[in-house]
C-alpha cells in the first residue's frame, strides 16, 4: 500500500462501472496496490447516473471510473494506477503507458459492434444524439454547470462523427489491425522469457496491458493470442494472479452483472 493511503485514514471509494474498460484497469490497480476501498457502481447505460449533478461535481467529465481519496479526486484510470503501485514511474514503463492510452479502445469494441451490426448502425448514432441533445438539456436546467454539459455534448457530436455509419467498418478493420500490431509488440518484449513487461515486478505496465488483453477476448481478438507463444504464457500467469478474479476483469460480456448492478444485487 502507497504511503499515502496508509496515512490519509479513510478508505478510498471508487465510482466504477463493471464492464468499463477503465473501471477494470482501477480495481486491477488497487488490488495489486493492495488498497482497501469502497466501490460504488456508476450506471451509465440505462439511468446515466454519470450524468447527474452530484456525479458531475465528482467528475465534471461525467466518466468512469473515479477515485475519491481523502486528500483528492482522481478521474482518469491511468493516475489511479499510478497512484495505487506508488512507484517512480521509469522510461519503459512510461512508453507502455503512453502507447495504451493512445490508443482508442472503444474505437475497437464500439466499432467493432457497428461494424458487424447492420442494426446497431441504425439505433446507436441516434442514441448518441439523443444524448448530446439531453446534456444540453441538463446544461439548461443547472446553469452552474452549463459549461461542463455544453463540453460533455460536444464530445458526443463528435463521437457521432466517428462512429458514422458509412465509415465504421474501415475504422473498425483499422483498430482490428493496431491491436494485433500491439500483440506483436508484446510478443517481441516477451519473447527473451521475462514474466513482466518491466522487470523485475508486475507493475503499472503490466496492468492497463492485462485489461488489454482481457478486452482482445471480449472483442473476438482472443485467438490471435495463443499464436504468439511468449504473449499467450504471459496471459496465462496473469489470469492466475489473485489481482485478475478480485478486480472482475472481463473477458465476455456477462449480462447477469450488468443487470445486477443496475438492481443494487451486484455490487462488485
């Protein structure tokens, strides 16, 4: 545990949503932190709790997941990581961070779902842009917030943009395409037989890396990993590490848990 967790006194509350890549990434930290803290689901598809005034004042960036220390809030999953391992961060292990959150992962599910649905290229932009219209809708009936929703409503108009139906299929292949390069990548670093990507311990690269490759399952990129032999032994003792069942990193979409958050039974 980082010694500013031993020293603050209060536990840790984490505002997450279980299928969230990001949110996976938090508890995937904070398990390997070993830091004790309470989590709070955030639903975020039916009721868009992320959207309501006291989790806007939380979070003006109305996303999952976020971190409430005693001292401070943080918002973005890669700075609770590094919060939660504590440590200095060293340039390889920087370079891995950097080339993961450069990368858009939702491009690769959301679009991948576009991609394959003609249905779903139909429903979802006009979800979207219901959405946007609803935050300026929310801008209007809390005007000190208004700027905070106008902001949140232009970054859905252009996700409208993005996910346009006539070109999500070349930007799905797209992103299909950067991720295996990724697992390449992986393949080379751990082809000398290291069992981190940083040795000489599991740490911060390994973690957003080990949520990555969960969501590969999820997306249907799973059979590219036992065709790399180093990558597909480095996945195998990550699943076996405590950290991987106690922060629920998804491999498939489980219905049963979304649904039991949205009802309060599943609050994991």
């Amino acid at each position: 545990m980082t010694e500013s967790a031993k020293l603050s006194g209060a536990k840790p509350r984490l505002y997450h949503t279980p299928s969230s890549y990001y949110s996976m990434i938090a508890r995937l930290a904070l398990a390997e932190g070993g830091i004790a803290h309470e989590r709070v689901f955030v639903d975020i598809h039916f009721r868009l709790s992320q959207q309501q005034p006291d989790y806007v004042r939380i979070n003006p960036g109305m996303t999952v997941p976020t971190l409430v220390l005693a001292d401070r809030i943080l918002v973005q999953s890669r700075d609770i990581a590094e919060y939660a391992l504590g440590s200095t961060l060293d340039r390889e292990t920087k370079a891995w961070l950097d080339l993961h959150y450069g990368y858009p992962i939702e491009e690769l599910t959301f679009g991948g779902i576009l991609a394959r649905n003609p249905l779903a290229r139909i429903m979802i932009p006009k979800r979207l842009e219901a959405t946007r219209r609803q935050l300026l809708a929310l801008a209007a009936r809390n005007p000190d917030l208004a700027s905070v929703y106008e902001a949140r409503a232009a970054v859905f108009a252009e996700r409208v943009s993005t996910f346009e139906p006539h070109a999500v299929v070349k930007l799905s292949e797209r992103r299909r395409t950067e991720a295996i390069g990724f697992m390449d990548r992986l393949e080379q670093t751990l082809a000398d037989g290291r069992a981190v990507l940083v040795p000489p311990a599991y740490g911060v690269a390994d973690v957003v890396w080990t949520v990555f490759l969960g969501r590969m399952e999820f997306a249907g990129l799973g059979a590219e990993i036992p065709k790399r032999p180093a990558l597909a032994r480095y996945w195998s003792v990550l699943q076996a590490r405590p950290s991987f069942s106690a922060a629920d990193i998804w491999t498939k979409f489980h219905v049963g848990r979304l649904i039991g958050g949205i009802l309060g039974i599943d609050r994991s």
